[in-house]
C-alpha cells in the first residue's frame, strides 16, 4: 500500500479534507509525537485518521480506556518531552478535567493540545455545554478554527504555542467543523519534535499545596504572555471596509454564517469586522482598539455569551462607552447559529427589513426514519429477554452506546441516564431508596470507560444492583474502535485483550454468568434467577455488534429467518422484538432478506412461525 | 467565479445508500475543476438508519450547512427523502431525484402511508421550476451496481448544466476518486443516466 495522500510531503498541495483530517495534517506538520484519546462524535475521525494512515513511524497513538487517561497519558508525554495531542468530544473534557487543571499550574514541556469536539444542537450528545468555559476557567490558550484550512494551520498553531509557553492549549471545533470538508493547502512535513529532555524538578511538578500556589502566580505570568501573542496573531483579523461606526466582533463557526449573510443581504462594506481564531486569552490591545473606534458593536458567537460577557468587562474597564449588543431572543445560547438567524439579528441591529424570502413549513405527518437498533442487532434480543422476565416492574438504568436506542417502544428499556458509567453507580443509588429492581445496562467500552469503578463502589457499599453487560466487542457508536474487551485477534500485537467476567469476579461478585445475547432462552433463565437474589448480580451478554462482525470480521451467517406460518405468536414477535428486517404484506408478516442478518432470534420468539432458510445470492 | 455562479446543493437519503460517498465524490470533482467547494455532513447517533443530510456549496459559500429556502438545487437519493427535504429547497430551484423507494420501518410495519409517487411530484413542482426522477435504483442495478445509481443522479445534474461540472469532468473525478474496481459500474451508471434523459 503506497503513503497516504495526508503524509504527502508536497508543500502547497491542495486536498479536500474534513475539518477532522485537517487537524490530523496540521498535528503532522508541527510534528507531533503521541496522540491518545477516547473516542467520541464529532472527534473521533481525528484519531481514527492517524490509525489509517498509519504514520510511518512518526507517532505512537493508542485508544485510551476513558478521557481522563488519556489526559494522564498525554499530559505524561508531554512531561517528558513529547509534543502530545489528546482527544474528545465535549462532555469527555469534564472526565478529563481533573488532570488538566493541575497540569495547566506545572506546565508541560513537550507541549499539549486538548482537541474538545463541542456539539452544540445535541446531534450525538446529551448537552451542548461550551467547553470555552474551560479555557477560561483551566488557563488555557484557545484557538477555534472555522474551517477545514484553518482546522489545519491553528492546530500547528496550537502546536507551537503549547511547546513556546509549556503551557496546555485547547483547540475547540463544533460538530460543524469537525465535520465539514473544504479545501486544505499543505505545508511542508518536518520530521517528528525532537524530545524536550525531562529535568528533575519536583517543586514545578509535585503540586504539594506550597508548589501550587507559586504555580498560579506562575501560570497568571503564562497568561499574559500568550495574551500578548493573541494581540500579534494572524488568527485575530481586523477587516476595515469604510468609516461606519458598526462594528462587528466574531468567532468559530458563527464567523461563516456572518460572512454568507453580509453577502446575501448586500451590507458587506456596512460594518468593520474583528474575526476572532485565537479566542483565549482575548487580544485586549486589538479588541480595546476595535471598541474605541465604532459606536455600536455586535458579538456574534455560538453557544454560551462568554466573548459578549468579556467584552463587556473590557469596556468597562478602558472606559469605553460604546453600546454592545449580543445574544438576544434570535440568536440564543441554545442550538447551533445559521445564516439565515444571522440576518435577522443584524436586519433588527441595522433596523432595516430582513431580505429573507418566507420558507414552507415542513411537513409533520410523513412518516420518519428515527434512528432504532440494527437488524439483528445483539442488544434486541437481550432486551426482549429483560422486557418478559421484569415488564415494567424494574427500574432501567441505561448508559451511552447504541444500545441508548433500547428506549425506543417497544422495548422502552431506558428510564434514566447521566453520563458515561453512570448505569452503575446511578442504578446503585436508586436501588438504595427505591422497592423497585434495578436493571443497569452497559456496554463494553462503556464498562471499561466509567463502569468499572462503579461496580466496585457498589460490591464495596454492598449495593444491590442487577447488570446486565451488553459485550458487542468494539465501540460501536462511534465506529467500531478497539477497547480492552475487543478479542485479542482483532487488537493484534499492539494491545493486550482484558477479560470481562475475569475482572467482575476479581471485584468479589460471584453472582455472575455470561450467556450468548441470542440466546434468548438462556438469558430469560438467567435473569430469572437472579431477579429476587438480594446484592450484586452480573449477567453478561456475548455476542459481537452485528455491524462489526460482517464487515470487519468477515463473519455472515448463511441463513436468513422466513415466515412459514401466520397466527398470534407471528404477530406478537412483530410487535414485541420488531425487527426492522420484518415487514408487513397485507395482514400477513414477512421478513426482508437483504435486511435479515441471520441472528435466528425470532426463531426462538416463535418457532412455528419461522424457519431458517438458505440466503439467497442477496446483496454483498 | 463570480457571485452570482455561487450555488448551493442539499443531498438527502437513508443511511447506507451511500449519500455521503457522492457528496465527497461530487466535491472533489468540484476542487478538481478549480472551484471553491465547502461541505457539511453529520455524522454519528444522527446517522445510524435515519436521514443522511449532507451539503455542497460552491463558488465561495461558507456556511458548512443551509437553512429553508437557501437549496439551488436539490439531489434526493430516495423520494421520501426528496419530499421531507423540499423546504430546504428556494423558490425555482431544481431538484433532480431516485423514483426507486426505500419504505421506512413504521411503512413496512403497516404503522403508517407512505405518499404515493405523483403526489410527491407534485408536491416538489411547487417549488422548483424543474424537477426529474429517474429510476436510480434500477439503473444502477443494471450498470452493474445499486451503490451506482447514485452516480446517475450526479451525473443527470451535470447533463443539465445547472452545475458548473461537465459529464466529462464527473467521468474523471469517478476514475480519480473511486477505487478502481467501481469505476466500470460508476462510468456505465452515467452513462445510462445520459442516455435516461435524451429518451
């Protein structure tokens, strides 16, 4: 296989990249060393990008088992030398806070850039918190690029300034960035940072309370310095068209909303602009400067109002009297920004009539396509199991993975969620004051990530808590990565396979069995058994995500289920497994069998009304 | 490019048609004729058996996503999809769409209609002053692959001018951009796409 199109060492090539690969080309560029992280839409492509391309030796990478190791991880490269990349998706950065906070007083030689993938508008998250609030609150650098190029030569940027000051920096994309692709020039590719030499100083590195408290004044120095270089930095761009006093001062992704509505509203040479990439510390001298020369300014930012708030301070501050205006009943702190509620909030700025053409109200009543749970799908089954032993009478803790889905009717196996790990503990201290079982759901990456130490609390606290494991054998959201639970074949030399119910056992629980998930049977016997014992119960589910097993394990099963009989058990499976591989023919129900993955499930449901038949030649 | 050769294309289907392949596939044909190309997609939970949404705006757009009424042109890889995404498209816009159907789950289990294909013409022609759908599917199918019925989407948007990428330069971009054993499939399906719309 020849090198990959991203390791071209050609400057001045132009690819089409996503915002995601461009940050993969810029960390190359600033010849970055290690990359640790635990996957999470919309970050993981960046790390999934360097484990395809390989690196010809020029970095070591590694999935880490949550985002606070990884932090440990990198933040420990970066210690001894190393210039490290680590990351995550946004909710990740509070696992990881921890460590970064602390890191950020001692500094790191090496250099650290923190990639927070923020997701605002919730498109594969449980908040859309703005993790600019870490930079902050944490002291950190912030660069938030709004392109795909831009994506690449921040995170150089980032790169250098982490490496310069020794200090943490935080590179934050949205969704939108990460995931948009647009043209990327190439710089030249050096060879990988040689190593910062680690020296023995444990009064930086230990942060006994005396050491931290020099380390804020130390870090508060840092600060100043990079504010310095955030007023010289070609990512802060003043555009000054004409003598208006309007000026406008933006940053990320709401800086390419801006630019398409001055052009579609015809205002371009109406307002000066103060486009801000290096959005931490604030460049106070150019922001000062830009404030003193216009009479009103607007800030236009997605997510939460902290440049609004900071620039408010700021005028205060200088004395500057100019009028401010932000987020409002148009552009709010939820959901993401668009061009068209940029024109609208700068029509009510400028007080002149929005040129935008009314649209059609989308239509309600045509049937959806929400997301549901693969056909064949190692989860439904299990849920079908849990849904005939416990009906309603139990409590679902769930946790996050595709098997969140269980919520969707009919197996509504979901009543309640926080975070990553949180199935366990959460369930645990429900079942302390509820009468109700708990059933704690939780998948192998999930129980690796956060689940592993909830268990311990709650065999330690002599918790009672039903677990039920769902071991698909990969990350399967976020596109099939490895975890310590992958077999050891598919890990290949670089990884060593742990052992699920090993590690349960180890933590005291002897209440624990392990059935295959399709094995519908055997999991309605096991959850039997164990739905009056008192304390801590393990059921592990086994069977490999049914995605995963056809396209990267090569494994297909050469049967597909067929309807041979209509009566009451046909329908009720229907209803209670609906598997998106049956469908309706007039009364009478069929399964599709390009969709059948051959899991024999419904076999099981109801055994007269299926048999196993020969796949058909079918789809690849 | 000039302003006013700005354009702006939404691209709607079911996961595991392969939407987002043809997005990347008509964008870097795009970058390869020299235009300024950005692209939107989403992906993760959003995408697992849903809607696959993605956007190309050419000529100088920023945006990497679009709004009601902002579509030039519409390119629905399943008819569901094309009716549900109409609001994206402005007023005169041209849409170009498979006929060939891809029922959703609450459709196969009988739960509710899918809208009969006139309906959904006519429904799209109140917006768009040109609308076509082809059997994408089946010419796919007989250009030696499903997957290729979306490059006879493709490809009858660039016959019909309103993009500024000739058949030819399509052609290149399958052989550049596609691995080498799609290429047979993927340059038959546009052919057959041309030849769909002279007859």
């Amino acid at each position: 296989m020849g090198k990959h199109p991203l390791l071209n060492e050609t400057r001045g090539e132009k690819q089409l990249l996503l915002g995601n690969e461009a940050i993969v080309r810029g960390a190359l560029e600033a010849g970055v060393n290690i990359i640790t992280c635990y996957p999470g839409t919309p970050s993981s492509e960046v790390v999934d990008t360097f484990r395809r391309i390989g690196g010809e030796g020029r970095y070591k990478m590694e999935y880490s088992i949550n985002e606070k190791v990884a932090m440990e991880v990198a933040c420990g490269a970066a210690l001894a030398g190393a210039m490290s990349l680590v990351t995550m998706k946004h909710v990740g950065l509070n696992v990881a806070a921890d460590p970064l906070f602390t890191t950020a007083y001692t500094g790191l030689p090496g250099g650290l850039v923190v990639l927070s993938a923020d997701d605002p508008g919730c498109h594969s998250s449980q908040n859309e918190q703005d993790n600019r609030g870490y930079a902050r609150m944490a002291h950190l650098p912030c660069f938030e690029p709004a392109s795909a190029e831009e994506a690449r030569a921040m995170t150089r940027a980032a790169f250098t300034l982490a490496r310069d000051l020794q200090q943490p920096v935080l590179l934050r994309t949205t969704t939108r960035i990460s995931h948009m692709r647009g043209a990327v020039t190439f710089h030249s590719l050096p060879k990988p940072s040689e190593a910062v030499p680690f020296e023995r100083e444990p009064m930086r590195f230990v942060p006994l309370p005396a050491v931290a408290r020099k380390r804020h004044a130390a870090v508060n120095n840092i600060m100043l310095r990079a504010q310095e270089i955030a007023d010289q930095s070609p990512f802060n761009v003043e555009t000054s068209h004409t003598e208006t006093k309007l000026g406008i001062i933006a940053s990320g992704v709401a800086r390419d909303y801006l630019a398409d509505a001055l052009i579609s509203g015809g205002w371009t040479d109406k307002v000066d602009l103060l486009e801000l990439g290096m959005t931490w510390p604030l460049p106070e001298k150019k922001l000062s400067s830009f404030l003193s020369r216009h009479s009103r300014i607007l800030v236009l930012e997605e997510g939460d109002n902290l440049l609004e708030r900071d620039v408010r301070a700021l005028c205060q501050r200088i004395g500057c009297a100019v009028s401010i205006e932000g987020k409002d009943e148009i552009l709010t702190d939820m959901g993401e920004y668009s061009r068209s509620l940029i024109m609208q909030r700068l029509a009510k700025w400028f007080s002149c009539p929005c040129p935008l053409n009314p649209t059609p109200t989308p239509r309600t009543d045509l049937p959806g396509r929400p997301p549901n749970l693969c056909p064949g799908c190692s989860h439904r089954s299990v849920y079908y199991a849990a849904r005939q032993v416990f009906g309603d009478d139990a409590i679902y803790s769930s946790d996050i993975g595709c098997y969140t889905l269980g919520v969707v009717p009919p197996m509504r196996m979901a009543d309640f969620l926080f975070c990553m790990g949180s199935s366990i503990s959460g369930g645990s201290g429900f079942s302390e004051v509820s009468e109700k079982t708990v059933v704690s759901f939780i998948g192998d990456s999930t129980f690796f990530h956060s689940g592993m130490t909830g268990l311990a609390n709650a065999v330690f606290n002599k918790h009672k808590l039903l677990l039920v494991i769902l071991d698909n054998g990969t990350t399967a959201m976020t596109g099939h990565q490895p975890n310590p639970g992958m077999l050891q074949e598919s890990l290949g030399e670089g990884c060593t396979h742990l052992d699920i119910e090993q590690i349960v056992r180890a933590f005291g629980v002897d209440q624990c069995k392990k059935v295959s998930s399709y094995n519908v049977r055997g999991l309605i016997k096991a959850l039997t058994e164990f739905k009056d014992m008192p304390g801590i119960r393990v059921l592990i589910a086994q069977e490999p995500c049914v995605l995963y097993a056809r396209r990267t394990l090569g494994k297909r099963q050469p049967n597909v289920a067929e309807v041979v009989e209509q009566n009451e058990d046909t329908r009720r499976c229907l209803k209670e497994l609906a598997c998106p591989a049956f469908y309706k023919k007039g009364e009478d129900v069929a399964v599709d069998q390009n969709l059948c993955s051959g899991c024999m499930v419904c076999l099981q449901v109801a055994p007269k009304s299926f048999k196993a038949v020969k796949r058909e030649g079918g789809r690849a | 490019m000039s302003q006013d050769k700005r354009l702006r294309i939404f691209f709607t289907g079911v996961g595991g048609q392969g939407t987002l392949t043809a997005t990347n596939l008509l964008a870097r044909t795009a970058l390869m004729c020299g235009l300024e190309v950005v692209a939107g997609e989403v992906h993760g939970m959003a995408q697992r058996g849903g809607v696959v949404e993605s956007v190309l705006l050419l000529g100088g757009w920023k945006s990497p996503k679009l709004d009601h009424g902002e579509a030039d042109l519409l390119l629905g890889f399943e008819p569901l999809e094309t009716l549900r995404a109409v609001p994206y498209l402005r007023q005169g816009g041209i849409v170009f769409s498979n006929s060939d159907m891809l029922p959703p789950l609450s459709v196969s289990l009988g739960v509710s209609h899918y809208p009969d294909l006139d309906s959904i013409k006519s429904e799209v022609q109140k917006v768009a002053s040109q609308c076509t759908f082809l059997p994408c599917r089946e010419l796919g199918t007989k250009a030696g692959s499903v997957q290729s019925g979306n490059t006879v989407l493709l490809a009858a948007a660039c016959a019909n001018g309103v993009l500024p990428i000739s058949l030819e330069m399509l052609a290149k971009g399958i052989t550049t951009f596609l691995p080498e054993k799609l290429h047979a499939s993927n340059l038959e399906a546009l052919r057959l796409a041309e030849a769909y719309l002279k007859a």
